[in-house]
C-alpha cells in the first residue's frame, strides 16, 4: 500500500510503495521522514484523518525505525513508527507495528495480519529497539540512565 509522505516546509507530497520503502529511500540517519523535493524533515505521513481541528491523543508519524533488519527475508517484520503529538511537534512517543516483507526472491508480499494480532518482540530485538531510540535521541542518554539508575533503587 503507497504512502505518502507530506512537507509543511515546501508543501510537496512525496510517495512511497509501501513500509519497506519508507524505510529504506525516505529516511535520514534519525529516521525521520525526508521530503523528496526539499529534503527536509518538516514532514509527516499523511494517514486519512477526520475533518475538524486535532483531538486530544491524535498522533503523526514523523518517522519510522526498523526494529530488527535481519527480519527482512521472514514473513512479519517489526518497526516502530516515531510520533509527535501535532504536525510540526518534536518526537514525544512511538506505535508498534509490523509490515509483510515480499520475498526477496521478487514475489509479492502476502497479506494478513499475525495470529495473536500485533507485534512480537524478542528481547534481543526490545534491547536494540532501546538503544537504537537512544541513538537518534528519541530517548536522551541521561534519561535512560537515569530510568536505570530509579528501577534498580525501587528493586533493592
Ligand atoms: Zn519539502
């Protein structure tokens, strides 16, 4: 399914094929959605939306983060997208999802969802999620110490 990508700085659409396509040419290092016109990341996937002003827990995407590329070649690859609470706010959260890779043997990718509904992560794959959120600064260094630091105070 296509997606499209929309820039607030250059007001240019810029469309992808699908997830794996997002991931892989519409991207920078961050993660962040590229503008294809501008280059910019003044950007946000447009999904449909209801007419009238935002409601309160509306979220856009702003960019998406492959959660383990050695999943490309398996049926259910997982991958976060980074949201903003408004079209031009910072990264303040993410939503788990998965896409169908198609095969790299140039089939079509198949379609249904996963028994059991949303993605499965093993905790390899939740370690790499984490630290990979803290290297493009979704989580600073400091809070993620410091989260570390309180759990191990509240368990002992
Ligand atoms: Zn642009």
């Amino acid at each position: 399914m296509s997606q499209t990508i929309h820039c607030t700085s250059c007001n240019a659409d810029s469309v992808a094929r699908g997830v794996q396509d997002l991931i892989d040419r519409h991207t920078n290092e961050h993660g962040r959605f590229c503008c294809a016109r501008c280059g910019g990341t003044d950007t946000f996937l447009d999904v449909p939306r209801r007419a009238g002003a935002p409601r309160a827990g509306e979220t856009w995407p702003r960019g998406i983060v492959p959660i383990d590329t050695k999943t490309r070649d398996s049926a259910y690859a997982p991958f976060v997208f980074l949201l903003a609470d408004a079209p031009d706010g910072e990264i303040s959260g993410i939503a788990f999802k998965y896409y169908r890779p198609a095969p790299s043997n140039g089939g079509k990718a198949k379609r249904g969802n996963r028994a059991g509904g949303g993605p499965a992560l093993t905790q390899s794959q939740m370690l790499a999620l984490v630290a990979r959120l803290a290297k493009i600064g979704v989580v600073s260094r400091a809070d993620w110490r410091a989260f570390v630091h309180n759990n191990d105070a509240r368990a002992s």
